[in-house]
C-alpha cells in the first residue's frame, strides 16, 4: 500500500499579474474521485492557458484546481473505487483541467495515457494538451486529409511543432507561420515544406503561389484579428479554418462573401471544459494511430526547456518571450 504524505508542494497563483505571481506553496493533497487516479508528478507541461489564467483572462472550470497545469507525467499513486484500466505503479501521462503544477494531480481515468516506448517523464508531460488539441482540431473537427494541404500559424509554439510533425505524418502537405528566420528554419526542419516569416512576408501571397494558386485545405488558427479575412482569402474551395486562440484578437473584419463563394467552414472550439468522454475518446485515437509513431521516432515532442517547478515564474517569461516548443517544469 502506498503511503501518501499529507501535503505537497504546489505552485499557486498569488494573484493575477505577470510571472512573479507564480510561487511555491504547500498544499493538502486533491480528493481522489471515484473513478480517477491520483498521479505522483515528475514533470508538468507548461502552456499558453496557463499563463492566460495567470493573469486572470482564463479561469478555470467549475470544479477545477485553481493551480495552473493542464498536463502531467508520473507514476500512479492512487485509484480510485471504480477507476479501470489504470493501477498503482503505472507510468501515465495525462490531460487534466488543472492542478498540474503540484506534486499530486488527480485525472480521470481516461484522459490517462502510458508514456509512449522509450519516453522519460520529461518527453511525456510534454505530450497531452498539444496532442488531445492538434488531433481534435486538425484530424477531427478539420478533418485533413492524406494529399491535402494544411497550414498552422504559430509553427513553432507547442501546438505549432505538433501540427506540423503529425500533418506531415498523415500525409499532407504542410506550411507554416512563423516570427523570425529561425523559426522559419525550425519549421522547414520539423517536415514544413514553405515557412513564411510573417514579419517580412505576405503568407497569403507566399502560399498561394506555393499552391499555384488554389490555397490550403485546412488552416489551424489561434491568432484570430486580421488573420481571419486573410485565411479566408487563402484557403481552398472548400477549405476547413479552425480558430483554437485569439492571440491577435476575438473582433476582426472580413468578407464573408468569400465564405459563401469558397464554401467554407470556419470552426473552432476549446478543449479544457469538455467532458471527461469526449476527451477520453480523442486519448483512445492517439494510442491507436499515434502513440506508435512517437515509439518509433516518427513523431516527437519539441522541448525548449527544462526547469524545476520552484523556477515557474521563469518558465512563464520564457513562454512569453521567445521560444520553441515546449517548456517542461520537473517535480522531485
């Protein structure tokens, strides 16, 4: 029988503001759920959302941990009456609607996945908030296509280096956006095939002449402002647009004429508040067609740092200033 201790260190925001409101606290464990396990973390992913919800743009769901993380790598600990398919022992990484900065973090069973054949704990946590969003949006709601053409903007975000890694794995032609003549590199590097440095280029001339005219099939957005007219002059007949973020805004102007005349589809949605089914559903897909391709190399999670969970508010201005990939806080 395992025996737990009765607190554990947690990172908690002291109030909303910049980085330096991140601090280590101690906190009591999280109730266990009746059918969901307890995870010993060793590594913490960290994201967008939660730094969002750092400075008191992004609360967290009914229900949620106020400490930020929504994505953790460890051993199980505990479980839970009716928890099933997940025992004491089990290396797991999981998604989760917060508490995964913390040495405890409580997931529903079947947001649980086994780290992938070779992975540490590090390249784990690094897995489920891209991967659960890049399947769900690109593969489910966008449904791209082996031959299509996909763009992501933001190439070299953690979203950005996933899209990009699994379009190319399912066979599409890929493109990207990107800040600077680095990135653009890391895109080409990662199986983009055109990167467009979207300070110094136009990415809707870029690409069209790329595609000799006939635009891209799918686009993966999280800008939003003035991006969504000008996807919408880039996409396809038929194309598929899916918004994640509003980055450069949630108000734009654009034509809808070309939505008429292109027959598009501009969707978008949000992954954190939905139900425990839904996502279990997206984490029993990755186990089946991509947990295999992560076994064997084909795809792998970019890590742009490492730091201990005390150095949280550093993992933040990092993430807000200039990286790529993801950034990982590590726990013991």
């Amino acid at each position: 029988m395992t025996v737990l201790p009765s607190d554990m260190l947690a990172i908690e925001i002291s109030r909303p503001g910049g980085p330096e409101v991140l601090r280590p606290t101690r906190r009591p464990l999280p109730a266990l759920s009746e059918d969901g396990v307890l995870i010993a973390v060793e590594a913490a992913g960290v994201n967008r959302p939660d730094a969002l919800q750092r400075q008191g743009a992004y609360p967290p769901p009914a229900g949620a941990s106020d400490i930020p993380g929504l994505e953790v790598a460890g051993t199980v600990a505990a479980v839970g009456a009716e928890a099933r398919g997940v025992s004491i022992g089990d290396k797991v990484t999981a998604l989760v609607t917060g508490g995964g900065y913390a040495e405890y973090c409580v997931a529903p069973t079947g947001s649980c996945l086994p780290w992938p054949d070779g992975f540490d704990a590090v390249r784990s946590a690094a897995l489920p908030e891209t991967f659960f969003t890049v399947w769900s949006n690109v593969f489910d709601r966008g449904r791209l296509l082996a031959g299509e053409s996909f763009l992501v903007h933001g190439g070299t975000s953690g979203i950005g280096t996933t899209a990009i890694q699994l379009a190319r794995a399912f066979g599409a032609r890929v493109f990207a956006t990107a800040g600077s003549a680095e990135k653009c590199e890391a895109c080409r590097r990662l199986g983009a095939e055109v990167a467009v440095n979207y300070r110094e280029e136009d990415f809707v001339a870029v690409l069209k002449a790329a595609t000799e005219g006939r635009g891209v099939d799918v686009i993966l957005d999280m800008v939003g402002g003035d991006y969504v007219d000008r996807n919408y002059e880039l996409a396809a007949v038929d194309g598929r647009i899916v918004q994640i973020a509003f980055l450069g805004g949630a108000k734009a102007t654009a034509n809808f004429a070309k939505l008429m005349q292109k027959r598009l589809v501009h969707t978008g949605s949000t992954l954190r508040p939905r139900e425990p089914a839904f996502k279990a559903a997206i984490a029993a897909s990755l186990r089946d067609r991509v947990w295999p391709l992560l076994a064997a190399g084909t795809v792998a999670p970019v890590i742009d740092r490492v730091l201990p969970a005390e150095q949280a508010a550093e993992a933040h201005a990092r993430l807000e200033d200039d990286h790529i990939g993801k950034i990982v806080l590590t726990f013991g």
